[in-house]
C-alpha cells in the first residue's frame, strides 16, 4: 500500500545518507533521522533518552541509550538487529514504530 512505499521511501533515504549503514538506524542514525522527520525531543525516543541520562549525570550517556534502546524495542515488539554491539532499528521495525506512532497519535 501507499504509506509502506511511503515508509520505505523515508527508510531508504536515511540509510543511504552518511553514514551509510545498510541494515538499518544505529542509535545515532535514529536521532539523526526522527530530527530531520521534525519530532520534538520528547518524541524522539534516542534523543529522549540522551537527554535524560546527561541531565542525571549518568557517567556515559550514550551506553545507556545503547543498553536501554533494545528494552524499548523488545517492550513495543519493534523488530530490530544487534550490529556490532548495538541496537539497529530495521526496516520492519521502522515501520512498526510508525505505526505505532501514527495510530497513537495521528496529527
């Protein structure tokens, strides 16, 4: 249907933008994308993450984006890879996190 073409167009470009990373978004592939998407940080589920561990003084934010992503990906059911110890969000998952987005809020 027309909005996985959508879907797959979005995927597509983000994945073939430096640095190209052909399974899917790393951790920062995913902020990258979801900010160029135009989500707020609150929606921005890496960014949010981020963000909560620099204010809490966490002593290494990005490890607990890193160790915390794959709990948020395995509580939604959103399919997803480890490549090279991290959480890769794929292209199934891409569109099952829209998805979810879109009927959970669809303005």
């Amino acid at each position: 249907p027309l909005f996985t073409r959508l879907l797959n167009g979005i995927f597509n470009y983000f994945i073939s933008t430096a640095p190209a990373h052909p399974i899917g978004f790393d951790p920062i592939k995913f902020a990258a994308a979801f900010t160029a998407l135009k989500y707020s940080d609150n929606n921005n589920q890496v960014r949010r993450l981020f963000i909560f561990a620099t204010q809490n003084q966490f002593p290494s934010p990005e490890q607990f984006v890193y160790d915390v992503l794959p709990m948020f990906y395995r509580a939604f059911e959103i399919p997803y890879a480890i490549h090279n110890g991290l959480p890769v969000l794929t292209r199934e998952g891409f569109h099952a996190l829209f998805l979810m987005d879109t009927l959970g809020d669809p303005d």
